[in-house]
C-alpha cells in the first residue's frame, strides 16, 4: 500500500500521462487488427502505425523520467543529509556505547570469576569424600573440621542453597566413613588369632566378628566393601577362616 499523502503530483507533471491515456482508445480502434503485412497497402499501414505507437511510447518514457528525476534528486538529497547527521550522531553515541560496554564487559568477568571462585569451594568441599577414601580416621577427622569450618551460608551468593545441601550431605558421609575406619582400625590392633586357635573359633565369636563387619559396611554398586581400602564384605568374612586378618 503506497501513501502518496506527501507526494506533491501538480497537473502539468502527469499532463503526458493523461494525454496517451486517452489517446489509447483510438489507437487501440486503429490497430487492434494488424493488416496483412504480405501487402504493400498492409506493410504500410503497419509501418507508419508502428510509428504512431512507439512516438506515443517514448514520448511517455521521456516524460517519466522527467518528471521523476526531482523526486529522486529528492531522495538522494535526503539520503545524503540523514547519512551526515547519523554520523555526527555517532560521533557522540560511539563513546559512550564503548565506555558502557567497558564496563558490562568487566562486570561480566567479575560475575564469572565470582562464580568459578564459588564452585570451586563447593567442589572443594565435595572432594572430600574422594580424599577421604583409604584415609585413617585422624585424616578423615581433619576432613570433617576442614568442611566443618567452612560457612555455606556466607559468600556463596546464588549457590547457597546448593553449599548447604552439600556441606550437609559430606558432613553426614565423612563422619559415616569416619565410624567405619575407627571401628575397622579397632579390630585391626586387635590381636590376630594363631593357626591352633583360629580353629577354636566358637561360633558365637565368628558370629559376633560378621556381625561388626557387617554393621561397618557399604554398598557401592550393589557391592557391600568395608571400610574405605576396597575390601569386600565377602572377602574379609572369607579371611577369617583363612587365619589373616579380614581387614587388610
């Protein structure tokens, strides 16, 4: 749809249009048959109506052109006169889109930083549990005070709630694995059985033996190992009646 509402057309500027327009109807009463060109008469006839219409068609061409020409001068001016203003407008808006975005982009670095910084301390303290593996209880101890120390509820920004529920859910499993390796150190310093007495074994004692294996245990994977050195449940009862000491 074309909005002429702007467009200054002044009578004499379509003049030419309005003249051929018109002048259509008789041509097209003219030469609406084409003679016979295979005649002299016909030829003729046609040659100077060929002549007729294409004087009328680039008598119309000129005129367009003519009177088109100011419109796009026109526009060519506009044109011109919008590019030098846009360009002293950025000549203003340029600095302070460059000094802007100098600061976002050192905002955005910092907010990345921040948050490296602060998964990091929350991988930190998961990692525990992987540094706490065939650790003695005095080591996985100072684990328990190292993610006990640490305060989940400042610094962590919008990952606390996940800091909490970590330091939570490690604190729980150190101070599990940590009973474990100080049960399992227990039997250790106890004083392993000779070949003659291994066999004097009563069943009331070898019971109450499986019994705190068992109790100490973990399932990994369906697999119940005791302790943190990657001893089966299954191995260290089969120990016992080969007169080693089960939790080595």
């Amino acid at each position: 749809m074309h909005n002429f509402d702007q467009v200054d057309l002044e009578n004499k500027a379509i003049e030419a249009f309005s003249k051929t327009d018109a002048a259509l109807s008789v041509l097209a009463d003219k030469y609406s048959i084409v003679p016979d060109a295979n005649t002299k008469e016909g030829y003729e006839q046609i040659k100077a109506g060929l002549k007729e219409v294409v004087s009328y068609r680039t008598s119309l061409e000129k005129k367009r052109k003519e009177i088109k020409q100011p419109y796009l001068d026109a526009g060519k001016l506009i044109d011109s006169e919008a590019k030098r203003i846009t360009a002293q407008l950025l000549q203003l808006e340029n600095p302070m889109k460059e000094a802007k975005q100098a600061v976002d982009d050192r905002e955005k670095r910092e907010k990345e930083a921040l948050q490296a910084a602060t998964r990091a301390k929350i991988d930190s303290m998961s990692s525990a549990l992987s540094r706490a593996f065939g650790a003695s209880s005095s080591e996985i101890s100072a684990l328990i005070d190292e993610v006990f120390s640490v305060d989940a509820t400042e610094g962590f920004y919008d990952l606390t709630r996940e800091a909490i529920d970590t330091r939570n859910d490690v604190l729980e499993k150190l101070n599990s694995m940590y009973s474990q390796a100080a049960e399992l150190e227990k039997l250790r310093s106890q004083a392993a059985p000779t070949s003659s007495e291994q066999k004097s074994y009563s069943d009331e004692y070898r019971k109450g033996y499986i019994d705190a294996l068992t109790k100490y245990s973990h399932s990994v994977d369906g697999v119940l190992y005791i302790g943190t050195g990657g001893i089966t449940l299954e191995h260290a009862i089969s120990e016992i009646d080969n007169n080693d000491d089960p939790t080595i």
